[in-house]
C-alpha cells in the first residue's frame, strides 16, 4: 500500500511537467525598444572572399546569425537559411551567419561539406558574441532596414519555422511603404 | 477624410500580415530542412566468467535511442542474462563433509572436507526492458521520464523513474532532482524460508510446508545533483543519493553455519550439531535499509584530446555499511580509434549483523545474520583495457577485456575453524564486445 | 571517522557550489564539451553491464550520475 | 495563363504511379523535354490541366520529385473532394450535431479559413459554399428568389460552427451545414507540391515552378538567374496573352473567371458569393491576379480583394502588393 501512493506521486510530478509546456508565439520587438546592432562597423573576413561589416549592408533586412561547426542545431539550420535567403532575396533579406569556431580551419571543413546558399563571416575570436548576448548556439537576430535589431532566436526548432518566416516577411513589408 | 483612409490603409496592411502568416502556417514554411532524427542502437555482449568453475554469465544488450533533435531522444533497452555455476551458500567450510538440503527440498548437496559449500543448483535466466524519455520543457527546464520491468524465474521487478533538470548560468550548472520507484516480488524455489530457523532435512518438513510463496520488497530513489561546466575542457558532477528498501530484503538461499563453541569439547569449532545433524540456519535481515551517497565525477579534456574521467564514490546505510569506490579511465584518442584502460577499487565495511558463522552457545539470541560474503569486509579491484575503432560512416566496434579480484576478510574463528578457509578470494574475467550503429 | 568525512565532502561540495557563478564557458566555447565522448555516462551500456556485476558482487550501488553540460546548443 | 514558350517540345515518357495513388483516375502525367536542362510535365488535378517547370540535370530527380508532388496533390484532391463517399470531407460531413476530432491538417486549414473570415470581416466564408444550389453560374438568367435565398443562409455562418482556434482540431458541424474547402484547396496543393518537390532535391540545384491551372508558385529565379516569363491571359476569345511578367520568387494566383456568371436584365452577376447576403457580389472585377510570398497567400488576397466588388483595385493598392486586374465590362 505505501508503495502504490509513492508510485502515484511519482507518476504525478511527471503529468505535472509534461503539461506544462507552454507554446511561446514571439513577436518583432516594436521599434521604440529595438537596439541598434552592436559592433556593426567592424569588418569580418568573409567566406566568400573580402570584409564585411554589418553596417555596410544598405537598407536590407538582416538575419544575423551565430553559428559553430560542432554544433548539431546550427547544421540542421543551413538547409533553411539558404531556402530563406534564395525565396526573399529579390525582397531585401540577406542572411549573414558568422561563424564562432574558435578554429577556422573545422568551419572551412564543414563548409565545404554544408555549402551554404548565403553570406558567411567569420569571426574566430569572438568578437561579436558577447555584446549581442549570445546564450546558446545557434542564436540568430532579425535587423531592420534601419539596423535594430528587432527579434531575436536561440536554438532551431522545426515547428517554429512557420514563426521565423512569418518574421521575416513582417519586417520585409514593414519599411517598404 | 485623409485620417480614414491612412486608418483603412493600417487596418489593410495588419490584414496581409495575419494572411502571410496564416498562409505561411497552414503550408508550413517552405523548409527543405530535415532534422537528424534517427535511431541509434548499441548493442554488445558480455561475457562474464569466475574462476574455480563458479557463476559465469552470458550478457546481450540492445540499447537504442531514437534522437529527435539535441536535447530530446526516447531510448528502449533490452538486457538478457543467463547464470550459470554454483555460488557460496554461506555455510563455513568443514573437516567433514558436509550435506545441505537444496533450495526446493527435493534434493540435497555435498561439500568434501575442507572445501568451499558451493551451492550447485544456481541456475538463472532474465530478461530486462526499460525505456526512457527526456525532453526540453523550456529553455530553463529539461525533463525524464523512464520505466523499467524485469523478470527471472524467481524475481520480478517493476520500476518507473522521472528527473526534473534546471538549467542555470547560461547552462554552465545544471541542477537534477531524480526520483525513483520500484516493486519487486521474489518468489524462491521451495517457498519463503523463515529466517534464523533450522535448514530441515527435506521438503516434508513443516518449515517446507508452511512457508509462503513470494515476498515483495520495495524501493524509493531520490538524486540531487549539480553540474558544473568548469571550464572549456572539464565538467564536474556532485550527487547526493538516497535510498530506502523495505520488505523482504534477505537472501532465501543464503544459510549460516553454527559452529560449536563449547572449548572444553572435541568438537570445538567444528559443525554443531544437533540428533547427530548440522545445524544451519537460513539468514535473516533487517526489512528496511535506508543507504546515501556522495558521487563526485570529473571528466577532463587533455591538449592532445585524450580524455580522463575519474569518479568518487562514498556510500554508508543503517546497516552499518560503509564503502568507497574509485574509478579512472584514460582514454587516448587516436584519429578514429582509442584505447582505454580502466582502474577501479572498492572497498567496504560490514554490516553490523554479518556473522562468517553463529556460535553455538548464542545462536538462538540474534535477531539478524547473515553470512553472505557481500556484507562482509571486502575490497576489490577492477583492471579493464577497452578499444574502440571508429568506421568511416560513424558507427563504432568496440571490445572490452577486465579482471575482477575481490578479497574477503574477518573474524578467523577457533579451534578447528582456524584451519578452514573462510574468505575466499575471487576472481572473474570478463569480455565485452559491442557494436554502435 | 567516517561521519567526520561526510562532513567534509559535504563542505566541499558547497565550497564547489558557491564558486559555481564564476565557472564555465561562453555558449560558443563549448566545442569539447559537446562532443559525445565528454558527456559524463558516454558509454551507457558499459555502465550498466558494469552497474548490474558490481550490484551483484557488491553491498552498494547506484549513486552514479546522469546528463548535464554538453552542447548547451538550444 | 500561360507560359511563353519557344522550344519544341519532345515527349520524353509517361509517368507511371500506382494506382492506390491516383484515386480520381487521372491519366498518366507526361513527361516533356524543353531542350536540357529544361523539363515540362503535364498533368490533370482538380479539373484543370496542370503542369511543372522544372530546370534541373538530374533528370532522375526531377522525375521522383514530380511523381511525389503529382501525388500529393491527387491526394489532396481526393481528401477534401465534395464527390467522394469515404474521403476526409465526408466523414465530417456525416457526423452532424456531434463533437468531432479533425485530422491535423483539416485542422490547419480551418485555422486558416478562421484567420481569413476575421480579417475580411466575415466576407470570406468556407461555410457559404451551400448557396451555389440556388445560384447556378451558367450563363443562364435564373435568379433565385430571395426566400431561396434566405432559407439558405440559415446554413452559412462560420461562427455558427462549434469551433475554436484554440481547439482547432475539435469541430462540433451543425446538420446541415457545409464546409467547403475548395476556395484554397487547388493553392494549398500548390504551395503543398512545391515544398514536397524541393525536398527530393535537398542540394542538389533546380529551379521548378508549379501551375495548377493558373495558380502558380516557384521555387525562386531560373538556373540562368532570370525569372520565370509568365503571361496573364487575356479574357478576349481568342486567349492571346495580353501581358507578360518576370516572376523569380513566390507565387501568383488569379480569382474570377469569365465563364462563370449570371446575366438578367443588363445585370451581370459574377459568381462570387457575398455570405451576409447571400447575393453575388456587384461591379467585381472580373479577374484578379495577385503576387505573394506562397501560392495560398496569393489566393487568399485575390479572394478577398474580389468581395470588395468595385474596391478592388483600390484594395490591392492599400496593401502594396503586386496585382493585376482585369475589370468589369458588360
């Protein structure tokens, strides 16, 4: 008998967690509490060839983001982000993921493996990271045309795709009245 | 006028973004992305062996877990094991051979003079599942469920088991409650022996005949745990753990052996008997046993991407019980093979009612003994070497080779006891190979 | 003796704990530590081979650990 | 619509799928060549004839591609057909008064058809497709009576459904009510089509755009970085396109059709269906072709911006997306 109420708390705490998972719906931050790009002059050496800086990208809607070749999410990410930069492209997004290996030569090895449809930018040292807040891999961040950054996303998560798209295509029809 | 139709304008353009979004949804993004889902099994064998002709065991398992992204997997593993050999039944060797009713009462076996009572009708086969399930709740919170069923002829157990994590610091420390639960239910060959009785003759005996047919005992788990992310190549775990049994935890196998102690007799420490039989009795133990522990483990990354992983264990229960375990791994990690050798040292201290023997002048006194060399003192010492080679499509064959010495130590009795060896040593040779796909 | 040494882990284990906040890694500093070979129960199936002849041979168990660390990738 | 065209075709082979797979009976799609890398495959879905633009040099992909998508939109077809006795659409449809769980995707289409009678006011309604038995679009000039008419409307009414969004897969369907999913049915298996057919390819280049019968979506640009030329027909008889336009991403959809309409006393009754009033809407345009993001996007706004009769030019406008109308002439 002493048994049979401890399994039932114990089946209880479980019920308890597995209902509580809440579904979160995120929305662009308004404009008023956006926060300009940090580090958005310093130049990055670029995987296809030259520097880039953040800055230099004129009136395009940015999806800036963080990525690692060891980490599992970010590959699962790359097919996306080059579906995304090809569909809205014409539309004014580029998609700019900087590489945070702190060994270029393992970021070069899986690029050639993972060719990615979009703009990648190392930065080896990690410059960039810790002013954006960076607290997970990978974490990607929309920027208006005007360079606020105005949503921000940890982790890859396939049923949120529909949000990310949603996202974007509500920032790219934002500045073009 | 100019106000309305900037206000249709706004109203229109909030209308395009929920039709984008809902036309978005209802298609489901236009991702060509697939996520990595796929099942991972582990499957590998084991082959225990004592020496001296005693337990050897053969061992298959498959494990495999189903990953559906970084954090979330479910995991079946299945465990089969078949015993074979004799096994000491705890009775103390003897000058004279010695007779022992087995276990059912139908039959009985000896012991030559001087050798270790091994009980020969050990004979087992089990068939484990359990499965397993974690999940992110959140960002902050991760959580598992699990079960677990087992079965042999003699023993069931019935299990579940369910973790709670919390993420802290940027998920540098990692918070886990554990709580566990489990029923098990043995059933004996011959019945429920009734303990510090007399082993009878034979089944007609009314020991036999009375006993009950199965016993059951509980048990409840709990683990605190932290850990800690230390730096770029270290991570540490502490653990607290609880443990509580109650029921019927004795060993219905297990006997004692009553020495006699009358010092002024010829007989003094040899087989006590009684109607010209030996007296031994089955073992008794406490029903409840509450155990706790401390575990420490470090994993550590070297320059050159060998790893070592070092583990502390100390553990102490009401039963007067106290033991520590250290266990190291090295391994050295070639380009797509490693070698591993491994080191493991335990040692414990007995339980207060662990008796190698019972004097025959107080043996009708104790409430508790057992003379089951596992609540005895004891130290023992693990060496292994494992090798893994690592094939170009990521699965893994691996192989595992150890040896296993226990030694056993203890009050070395009197008078013709002292010749008998009471402590055995032993040891056991195991081989492990397995195959991850 | 032994009480004593309770103790004492115990003191180190909150020593350990209260200088957690200024351990650890950045999320984009955990390329070991995402490998599979430095999660803390790597081999499980050696483990409870082990688990299950030490359990048999031996008065303790359990006590062993379980995830944490990692990849911290989200 | 139609494609302009200037290689001649070749007929390359008949695609072949099992017959489990084609449950309307549809004849085998037709693989054409357009000259390498070029492909055209031909097909019938949803009463038009259908096809798919495919530049690609793995022809065995594009072949498993077409084939999966050609597949997928006979499935659709079939699930939501109104003429079928065992499929999706019946099974709802013969569970009146009862609460019912709907499958996921019926469930995502009913969340779809929500957020669209929301924000069109009510003007957009699934549950309205009932009025067509007493408003027949042959040409002919029966007008029904008003208490036709008004006999009927006791069956339109989205919010008369015993549906949530926050419970979209729990629908209780009053007797005698209809739903009918055929308004976003042929884009949805577009947009369902494209997703499915650039999965095949993973990596591998392609450029393909899909037209099912006038609803249209492409993967993005061709192979050469040029959009795809597309003409928007013209209504005059003799269907010389009268437009052309570059499409390198997303997705085109046209709403209004020419031959289907009422004609009585002067008064041209097109076939689009105001459900507050159970009357067609006046002075619509008579088709309207919109750009956006996906196919079911595209649709929607062409939709909507028909139940605005006279305002839908100004409509398209308000929302800054690209449009093309052909207006009403009598």
């Amino acid at each position: 008998m002493v048994i049979k109420t401890r399994l039932i708390t114990a089946a209880a705490l479980c019920c308890g967690l597995l209902f509580s998972v809440a579904a979160s719906a995120s929305r662009l931050i308004p404009i008023e509490e956006a926060k300009n790009t940090p580090h958005a002059s310093l130049p990055l050496p670029q995987y296809q060839g030259g520097t880039l800086s953040l800055q230099s990208v004129n009136d395009q809607v940015l999806l800036v983001d963080f990525w690692a070749s060891w980490c599992g999410p970010c590959r699962e990410s790359f097919p996306w982000m080059s579906d995304i930069q090809a569909k809205y492209k014409t539309q004014g997004l580029k998609v700019i993921a900087i590489n945070l290996d702190q060994d270029k030569n393992q970021a070069l090895n899986f690029l050639k493996k993972y060719p990615p449809g979009f703009t990648v930018l190392f930065d080896n040292k990690a410059a960039m990271p810790d002013r954006f807040g960076v607290i997970g891999m990978p974490t990607s961040y929309l920027v208006d045309r005007e360079g606020r950054i105005r949503a921000v996303h940890t982790g890859f998560h396939q049923d949120q795709l529909g949000n990310y798209e949603q996202l974007i295509t509500q920032l790219l029809a934002e500045n073009k009245d | 006028m100019a106000v309305a139709v900037t206000n249709t304008m706004k109203k229109n353009h909030e209308l395009a973004k929920i039709l984008a979004a809902a036309s978005c949804a209802l298609v489901g993004g236009l991702s060509t992305a697939h996520a990595e889902e796929s099942w991972d099994v582990d499957s590998a064998f084991l082959l225990y062996s004592e020496s001296d002709g005693r337990v050897s065991a053969a061992e298959p398992v498959i494990s495999a877990t189903r990953n559906y992204d970084s954090e979330t997997s479910l995991n079946f593993k299945l465990v089969a094991d078949t015993l074979t050999g004799a096994s000491p039944n705890g009775a103390t060797p003897s000058d004279q051979v010695q007779t022992f009713t087995s276990p059912s009462g139908n039959g009985s076996y000896s012991a030559a003079a001087g050798e270790q009572p091994l009980d020969d009708t050990f004979r087992d086969t089990r068939v484990a599942l359990s499965s397993n399930w974690a999940a992110p709740i959140n960002r902050d919170w991760a959580y598992g469920v699990g079960g677990y069923v087992s079965k042999e002829h003699d023993y069931q157990s019935l299990g579940v088991s369910s973790s709670l994590s919390r993420y802290l610091n940027q998920k540098n420390t990692t918070l886990t409650l554990g709580l566990g639960a489990s029923s098990d239910t043995i059933n004996p060959e011959g019945g429920v022996p009734t303990g510090l009785f007399q082993v009878p003759e034979d089944a007609s005996s009314s020991e036999f005949t009375q006993r009950n047919d199965s016993e059951s005992k509980s048990i409840m788990d709990a683990v605190f745990g932290i850990t800690q992310v230390v730096n770029r190549n270290t991570i540490m775990q502490f653990n607290y753990s609880i443990n509580t049994s109650s029921g019927y935890l004795t060993d219905p196998y297990k006997i004692l052996s009553v020495i006699d102690d009358d010092s002024t007799g010829n007989n003094y420490g040899g087989n006590y008997t009684v109607n010209n039989r030996n007296v031994y009795l089955y073992e008794k133990r406490p029903d409840s046993r509450l155990k706790q522990s401390l575990y420490w483990q470090t994993k550590h990354q070297f320059e050159n991407n060998d790893i070592l992983d070092v583990s502390y264990r100390y553990m102490f229960d009401d039963w007067g019980v106290t033991s520590h375990t250290v266990d190291a791994k090295y391994r050295f990690r070639f380009n797509n093979q490693y070698l591993e050798p491994q080191l493991r040292w335990y040692t414990q201290s007995k339980a207060d009612f662990y008796s190698r023997y019972l004097d025959s002048s107080a043996y009708t006194e104790v409430d508790f003994a057992s003379a089951d060399y596992r609540l005895g003192d004891l130290d023992t010492y693990t060496i292994g070497l494992r090798y893994g080679y690592q094939f170009a499509d990521e699965t893994e064959f691996y192989t595992r080779f150890s040896l296993y010495h226990q030694e056993s130590s203890g009050d070395d009795g009197y008078g013709k006891l002292t010749s008998q060896e009471l402590y055995p040593g032993l040891d056991a040779a195991m081989l492990m190979v397995g195959y991850k796909f | 003796m032994s009480k004593r040494f309770v103790l004492l882990s115990l003191v180190g284990v909150v020593i350990t704990t209260t200088g957690c906040s200024e351990m650890g890694v950045k999320a984009w500093e955990r390329e070991t530590l995402a490998q599979q070979e430095m999660s803390l129960i790597n081999e499980p199936v050696e483990s409870s081979l082990n688990d299950h002849v030490y359990f048999s041979k031996e008065a303790s168990s359990g006590g062993q650990g379980f995830g944490g660390g990692g990849c911290g990738c989200n | 619509m139609a494609f302009v065209q200037h290689s001649t075709p070749k007929l390359m082979q008949k695609l072949t799928i099992e017959a489990s797979l084609n449950p309307n009976q549809h004849a085998a799609p037709e693989l054409w060549s357009e000259g390498a890398p070029c492909y055209r495959i031909q097909f019938e879905c949803m009463a038009s004839d259908c096809s798919m633009l495919v530049e690609s040099h793995r022809v065995d992909l594009v072949i498993e591609a077409a084939k999966k998508a050609i597949i997928e939109a006979w499935r659709i077809e079939n699930t939501f057909s109104r003429y079928q006795s065992d499929n999706t659409f019946a099974v709802i449809h013969s569970q009146p008064n009862v609460r019912q769980t709907l499958n996921q995707e019926t469930a995502q289409l009913m969340l779809f058809a929500h957020h669209a009678h929301q924000v069109s006011g009510g003007l957009f309604d699934i549950t309205s497709g009932i009025l067509r038995q007493a408003w027949r679009f042959n040409g002919s000039d029966k007008v029904p009576s008003q208490e036709q008419i008004q006999a009927l409307l006791v069956y339109v009414g989205w919010e008369k459904l015993g549906w949530s969004p926050q419970h979209p897969d729990q629908l209780c369907l009053p007797q005698g009510m209809e739903l009918d999913f055929g308004g976003i049915g042929k884009e949805y298996a577009v947009d369902k089509m494209l997703k499915l057919f650039l999965s095949i390819f993973g990596d591998v280049p392609v450029a393909v755009l899909i037209n099912g019968g006038g609803d249209i979506a492409c993967s993005g640009p061709r192979l050469n970085g040029q959009g795809w030329r597309v003409g928007i027909e013209s209504l005059a008889a003799d269907h010389t396109s009268d437009q052309v336009i570059s499409l390198s991403s997303g997705a085109l959809a046209t709403s209004g059709d020419s031959r289907r309409f009422l004609l009585k006393s002067g008064v041209r009754y097109s076939h689009v269906l105001n459900p507050l009033t159970g009357w067609p809407v006046e002075n619509a345009p008579r088709s309207v072709t919109v750009a956006a993001p996906n196919c079911v996007n595209a649709g929607i706004l062409a939709t909507l911006s028909l139940l605005q009769g006279n305002h839908a030019d100004a409509f398209l406008k308000s929302l800054a997306v690209p449009h093309w109308i052909h207006p009403t002439n009598t």
